[in-house]
C-alpha cells in the first residue's frame, strides 16, 4: 500500500479508538453524576427531616 492509504487507514483506526473512549468516558460521567445526584437528595432529605424535628430532639440526635 502507499503512504496515503495507510495514513487514511491508520487515522481512520484512530477515530474508531477515540470515539468509543469517549463513549465509556461519557458513560463513566453520567454514572458519577447520578450517585452525586443521589447523594444531593439524601443530604437533602436528612436536612429537611431534622429541620422538622424539635429541637430537643435534634440535639439528642447529634450525641
């Protein structure tokens, strides 16, 4: 083959190689995302719980 072919053959290689290391890269950050986005909400949750418990109770709660 000449020079041009497998420099078209290689980039091509090439291409294929970073398109699905950005896929697994994409998919890694959505799976981050959605523990920090579960994490979110259960800080929330525990933050809207103790908000309603009296105050008593809270520092109870903190021993």
């Amino acid at each position: 083959m000449r020079k041009t072919e497998d420099y078209l053959i290689e980039t091509a290689d090439h291409c294929v190689k970073l398109a699905r290391a950005g896929r697994e890269i994409a998919d890694e950050l959505e799976a981050m995302s959605n523990d920090l986005m579960a994490k979110a909400v259960e800080l929330d949750t525990t933050r809207q719980r103790d908000e309603k418990q009296p105050d008593t109770m809270r520092k109870a709660a903190r021993k």
